[in-house]
C-alpha cells in the first residue's frame, strides 16, 4: 500500500476510471480449479493482472507433532510472491507483508472449514502469486478457497473476496493497483454467501461512517460476484469440460 498521488486522474468526468472500467465493475476474474497433480487440491486465479496458484495438501500429520492439537485440525497458509511477480525484483525471503497476508488469510479461511473433522491434522495451503497488480490477498483468498473444496475438505461455504474502496470521493469495486496507490481508501473484504459472514475486513485509508457502510455493502455485493466464478470454476472440473 503505497504513498497517495493526488496528480493522477483516477476517475474521468464520465465516470470512467484509469483502467476504463466503470465503478461498480470488475475486473475480468478467471479460476480454474485443479491442475497440480502433486496436491490434494488446488486453484488457479487470474483477477486482471494478478495470477495466483493455490496447492492444498491435507489433511496431513503434522510435523513437529507439538504444534498438532487433540481437538481439532490447523490450517496453515504460506503466501509467497515469486522475485519476478512485481516491476521491481522481490526479495523471495518472507517479508513482513507475506507474514501479515498469511495470516490474515488463514484467519479468513477459519471458519470455512470444518477442521474439527480432523483432530492431530494439518491442512497446508500455499499461495504462490505469480504476478502481482493489485489485490492479491483478496484473489489469493477466492483461490484457496476453491482449491480447499478441490481437495475434498469439508466446508461450511467458502470465501469470496474483493476489494471496495475509494477513489476521486467516490466508492468502487475492485482496487486496482493504480488505484490502491492513488486511491483514498483500499478495503479488502471476505464474505461468504451462503453463511452470509464476513471473514475478513480491512481498511487502509480515511472514510466518513456512511462512506465505510458503503464500501462494505459494495464490496460484499462483489464477493457475490466472485462466488459465483469460484462455483462455475468446480462445476467446470467436476461435472463441466472434459480433460481436467
Ligand atoms: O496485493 P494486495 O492489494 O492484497 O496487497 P497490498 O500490500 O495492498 O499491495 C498492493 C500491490 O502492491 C500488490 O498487489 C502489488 O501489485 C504491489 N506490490 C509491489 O509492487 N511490490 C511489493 N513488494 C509488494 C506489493
């Protein structure tokens, strides 16, 4: 998240922002679920310019066994940005923002997924993010979430994500980088449908509370819209085209 340019036109007179898409718009969303035939599931996403691959292993035993729990199941989610998916080389150690993004991913992931069915286990999620443009945990999180259903997990529903956030004093759908950069707000929102909860909700950037009840009521509308691509992408593996 980035220092804000006011200079930059992010909204013309006609509505119309930096990347010619209107404000309540998307960009294009692709996921296609499955494709690594080393993991018990897996996802990839393409959201504009981002492209994401998602691996699920598990429910697996885990090592060191101290960290397992009688109880229940973990979840462990590792997201990793590849040296070459930004303009500017990535060092490949974790950086503080993978550690925080891990995290706020599994958070978001939680309460999807039945982890109780699986006491002593681990679920292993990996993101690798091949290219990056702005909005990558929200794409991240989307493709986890297929790839988690992709390897048979049980789950309560699963997690749509998009950003809302605010540009030129006006609420949009789907930060994209230029935005983000520019923009007033950035607002990463996690939602599931069926369950209708939010599982993750983030805001970097100033709104008025009226501004902010907006951007949640938009982004969770664009959740909607995300869902309906992840379902359309298992619909695709499981019962559509042929040859996956
Ligand atoms: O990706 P997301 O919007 O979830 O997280 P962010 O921390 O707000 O990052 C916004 C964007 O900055 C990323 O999507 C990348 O396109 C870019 N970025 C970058 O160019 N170099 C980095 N080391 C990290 C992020």
């Amino acid at each position: 998240m980035g220092g804000r340019d006011a200079t930059m036109v992010l909204l013309d007179e006609n509505g119309i922002r930096c990347d010619g898409r209107k404000i309540d718009e998307p960009r294009r969303i692709m996921i296609r679920a499955g494709g690594l035939k080393n993991a018990d599931g897996s996802a990839y996403i393409e959201f504009g310019d981002n492209k994401i691959l998602v691996g699920v292993f598990g429910p697996r035993d885990v090592h060191p066994k101290h960290m397992s729990n009688t109880d229940t199941g973990i979840l462990r989610v590792r997201y990793h940005m590849e040296p070459f998916s930004v303009g500017e080389r990535k060092n490949p150690a974790p950086s503080r923002r993978e550690i925080e993004i891990s995290k706020v991913i599994k958070e978001a992931l939680e309460p999807a997924v039945m982890l109780e069915k699986f006491p002593r286990t681990a679920v292993d999620v990996f993101i690798e993010v091949l290219q990056a443009d702005g909005g990558t945990r929200c794409a991240a999180l989307s493709a986890a979430s297929v790839a988690l259903a992709d390897a048979g997990i049980p789950m309560r529903d699963m997690v749509a994500a998009i950003a809302s956030g605010k540009v030129a004093d006006t609420i949009i759908l789907d930060v994209n980088n230029e935005e983000d950069q520019a923009g007033q707000a950035d607002m990463p929102v996690g939602y599931m449908p069926n369950l209708k909860k939010i599982t993750l909700l983030q805001l970097d950037g100033v709104l008025t509370s009226e501004e902010y009840k907006k951007c949640v009521t938009v982004g969770v509308e664009g959740c909607k819209l995300v869902y309906e691509i992840q379902k359309q992408a298992l619909n695709d593996k499981y019962f559509g085209k042929k040859g996956d």
